[in-house]
C-alpha cells in the first residue's frame, strides 16, 4: 500500500523571518503556538510547518545535521486563482525583498507562474494553471 504525503516541513535557519514571509507575502495563517523554533500553518489537504534547525537534530539525535544550509532542497507551489493573482504576490513578494527569480510568464507547460524565494532561499512558484 502506498502512504499519503501528509505533511511538508521546511527546515530553516531563522523560523520568525521564513513565517514573516508565508504569513504576510503568501497570505498563510498560523495554527497553534508559535515560537521561534518551530509554527504550524493553516493548509487544507498537505499540512505545512516550518521547523527549526536545532529543533530537527534534537528530534532525529544526529548532530550531522546541524549545519547551515541555504535552500534550494526543494520547491513550494503555490497555487493561486488567476493571472493577476499571480503577478500581484510576486510583486508583493519582491517588494518585501524577496529576490525576484523568475518574472510571471505563460510555461511551456500551460501555467503561468512566477519564481521567488523565502528568506532561507527556498524556491517558491507562484502559478495558475492555465493562465
């Protein structure tokens, strides 16, 4: 039997700056206690949480991990309604200082999406399928 992905966790270096980010350019809302090791987001479907690098070694017990990385492990998608949705967080987001990677564009692949980062680097895309 196949399992179910049922939870992404981004681990970063600083957890208020990355929540900064997702909270107030991507619009997420936070679940539960926050502190500044570890925050829960409201998602429906896919949980997401972003985690501490201290608190994952003192999880796992592998002190290997502990160095400071910078992004780039992975990709968020991030689905939004239309066009004009996807242009203004994108301009949102790099207003905010995040780096504009990629300008809104239609893909060969029929979404149009823009590229950015969070503050740990991470790619975030924003798109709309279809345009």
């Amino acid at each position: 039997m196949l399992g179910r992905l049922d939870l992404v966790t981004l681990v970063v270096d600083d957890v208020p700056l990355c929540a900064a980010f997702y909270r107030e350019v991507l619009g997420f809302s936070p679940r539960g206690k926050f502190s500044a090791n570890y925050l829960e987001f409201e998602n429906q479907g896919v949980r997401f949480h972003l985690m501490s690098r201290g608190m994952l070694i003192s999880h796992i017990g592998d002190p290997a991990l502990g160095g400071s990385r910078s992004g780039n492990g992975l990709e968020l998608a991030i689905r939004l309604d239309d066009k004009r949705e996807v242009e203004r967080v994108y301009r949102l987001a790099v207003e905010s200082g995040a780096p504009a990677l990629r300008e809104p564009e239609m893909m060969p692949w029929g979404e149009y999406t823009a590229f950015t980062a969070d503050p740990d680097g991470n790619v975030v895309a924003l798109f709309s399928p279809g345009g």
